[in-house]
C-alpha cells in the first residue's frame, strides 16, 4: 500500500501538468479561435502609446492569438510574410515572444516596444487568468523560465521574465520599470477618444516609407483601414483616384516647390506582353525610374516627351501617349506646396490581382533579358509574393498628407467598388513636344 502512495506521489506533478495542459489547450482552442476580434487598450498597456513612452516603435495589438491567426490563415505563414514585408519596407519588427508551445502569447492583449532594431525591447502581453496559471504551474514543474519567469540567455541576449498578475512581461536590454498601476483585467466600454481597434502602432521617427506617428487599424465601413493624424475633409480622398487598365499608381511629392509631384503607373500586361510603364514629373528632379531606363536610352527609347510642365518618360510609345492625356487631371489634382491648406506627400493604388499578374510577367521578361540590379528584380519578386494571398481584394491604398499631417491605408475594398476615373484630356499639338 505505501509504495502505491508512494508512486502516486510521485507522478502526481506530472500527471497534474497533462491535465492542467489538456484543459488549457481545450480551453484555447474554445476562446482562441482565429478570428477578427477589436478592443480597446487598457490603462497599463495603453500609457505605452503615449508620445512620452520611452521606445521609439510601440505596437499593441488585441487578441493576438484570434487577429493575428485570422492573417496566418491568410497569408500561410505569418512570420516568414512579416520577414519579407520588413525586409521589403525597412521597417524592422522585433521578433514576436514565443508562450511555450504557442507562437504567440494566447492574451486578450500584447504591447511590444522597441527601440532601433529591438537592442530596447519590452513585450507585455495579458494572459486570461486560467491559461496563466497553467502556464506558471508548467513552467515551474518543466524548470522553463519562459513560462515560470527567470533569467534567459539565448541568441547571444539576456532576457528577464517576470509575472504581475495576469501581465507576462519579457525585457531585453532596457532600464524601463514597467510597473503596472493595476494588476486585474477591467473589462470596459470605450471612452470619448479611445479607439476600438484591431492593433495600434507609434512611431516616434519616420521609418523607411512610413511617417512618424500613431496609427490605427480598424475596420470602417468599406473594408480594414489604417489611419493617422487628421485626413482633409474637403479634399477628394486620393486612395479613390483610379485609371482605366492600371494595375498601380504611385505618386510623390516633396515640400519644396522644386522636385515635384512625381508619379509612376504600371498598366495591366498582357499574357506575354511586357508591361508598359511610365513616370511623369513637374517641375526639377526626379520622383521615379523607368525599370531599366539606362538600357532603354541607350537603345533610343524611353524619350521624354512634356506638357504643361510636366516630363513624360515611358517604356512605349503608347503609354507615353496615355499619360500625356492624364497630365490635365494630375495638374488640378495635386497642386504645388507651400499654398494654403493640405497638400498631398505621397499616395498610391494597386489592384491586387492585376498588379500579381503584371509583376509575374514583368519578372518573366526581365529573367530573358536583364535590366534590373537583381536587388531590383528580389524587389518584384518580393512585392508580387506578398500581394499574392490578397488578390480577392479590389484595392489597397494608401495617401499621406500635410499642414495637417494624417495618413489612411486602405488594405482591402471590396472587389467593384467604383473608384474615381480621370478625366482624359487630349492634348493639343502645341503642348506635346
């Protein structure tokens, strides 16, 4: 009889961990699915957004496990698709905490700061109170300090683990004390101000193509938008401008009154075709290249042609032509800095399914008969991968805008939302040249 207790005690702990690990598991996969769920940020977590916090990047997202599980469904592998976009953009993201035996913390919420490449770096994340208490127990009995907190070296970095109630807090080479000023998860209606949101990121410093500031995702009434600072309420919404048979658009503006606007537009290949593209620009300088334009001045093409001060180079003839008839409309659209009220920096739209196949084709080409640096051509390659899972989407686009600063990215509209065509002028022989 004793040795039976005796080996009851013994495998006592263990068989505790299997159930506590069978019941957290049932217990996520009942709370966790994967699916699009807003929250509102909660005091301790939401005071590192604000513009006094001590990283330079700050980026909290709700639910992690059901939003960001959501995306993984959607792009087949969420982190090796956050590497290629970071790589692609400049903007370096610090590598998500692993919970164990989930790739993210199974929260209600999680906060990352960072400064630089992540040398600073804090995560937080509030774990449901069940799933918590597993995890120290598992952690504890297991010697892993992940999960139990302690002191971890890895990857040539040390790392402090620690728990304050339900908030499990990571640290990496940062003298910030985070001390929570309430420990127990508060359930609350969003205030005057506060967002309801999917994730929210601060930037304190303009990162590759991103400007500084706080942005917001959530989802408006045509799709999931990103948005920043204040938008012109008078001004026509840039994201809307399309133009018949073009895959993308992106255009550029400087704040002096020399050096801009400049745009580029690609148009829809053919199955074989090689695309036509073109770039146009007002005034000095030069916004954007034509894909291999070197190659194609020295060959005798690729002559600029201009109209109403503005330069026209392209790849053919015919889209030369196209854009000169544009020229008008992008002229009343985007005026000249430095006037009164908000100016438009930079904008752009593609159509996912249309700019996939041209980029396909485009590289295709240029593998026969390079004219592209091959950075260049990871570059095409790169962006086609990545708009690939979004090609049931109409649109993404993006505007930034000035005096006042604000910015929206739209990442999905629906498929036939109508857009706002340009006005196609012909041009008189006078203004061609």
């Amino acid at each position: 009889m004793s040795s039976r207790r005796s080996l009851a005690r013994r495998f006592a702990p263990l068989l505790l961990t299997v159930a506590a690990a069978v019941s957290g598991f049932l217990y996520y996969r009942l709370h966790f699915a994967a699916a699009e769920t807003p929250a509102v940020a909660s005091p301790e977590l939401a005071r590192l957004l604000a513009d006094d916090a001590p990283f330079e990047s700050v980026l909290w997202l709700a639910s992690p496990h059901q939003n960001l599980g959501a995306l993984d469904e959607r792009v087949g592998d969420l982190e090796l698709y956050l590497g290629e976009l970071s790589r692609l953009t400049g903007v370096r993201l610090p590598r998500l905490p692993r919970f164990g035996p989930f790739a993210l913390p199974p929260a209600r919420e999680l906060v990352l700061g960072w400064n630089g490449g992540g040398e600073s770096f804090l995560g937080v994340a509030r774990i449901e109170p069940g799933i918590g208490w597993i995890a120290r127990l598992a952690g504890r009995v297991a010697g892993n300090p992940w999960l139990a907190g302690g002191r971890i070296d890895a990857a040539g970095r040390s790392f402090d683990v620690r728990w304050q109630g339900p908030l499990w807090i990571v640290t990496s080479g940062t003298p910030f004390a985070f001390e929570p000023s309430t420990l127990a998860a508060r359930e609350r209606a969003p205030s005057a101000g506060e967002p309801l949101a999917l994730a929210q990121l601060r930037l304190r410093h303009a990162t590759g193509p991103v400007p500084a500031g706080r942005f917001v995702l959530a989802r408006g009434s045509d799709g999931l938008e990103v948005r920043s600072g204040e938008l012109p309420q008078v001004v026509q919404a840039a994201s809307e401008w399309s133009f018949p048979g073009v895959a993308l658009w992106a255009s550029t503006t400087d704040r002096g009154p020399v050096g801009g606007p400049g745009l580029v537009l690609l148009w829809e290949a053919a199955e074989g075709a090689i695309p036509r593209v073109a770039v146009l620009q007002r005034g000095g300088g030069r916004s954007f290249r034509l894909p291999g334009e070197s190659i194609l001045a020295m060959m005798g093409a690729a002559e600029p042609a201009s109209r109403l001060g503005w330069t026209v180079r392209a790849t053919q003839k015919s889209a030369r032509r196209e854009a000169l008839l544009m020229v008008p409309w992008f002229e009343r659209q985007l005026p000249r800095p430095g006037g009164r009220g908000p100016w438009l920096g930079r904008a752009g739209r593609l159509v996912p399914a249309a700019s996939v196949r041209t980029l396909d084709l485009l590289v295709g080409s240029l593998e026969k008969l390079p004219l592209l640096p091959p950075g260049e051509m990871q570059r095409l390659v790169a962006a086609s991968r990545l708009l690939a899972p979004f090609q049931s989407c109409g649109a993404v686009a993006f505007e930034v805008w000035h005096d006042p600063e604000g910015a929206r990215l739209r990442l999905c509209t629906p498929v036939g939302e109508p857009g706002t065509e340009a006005e196609i002028e012909e041009s008189s022989p006078s203004e061609d040249e």
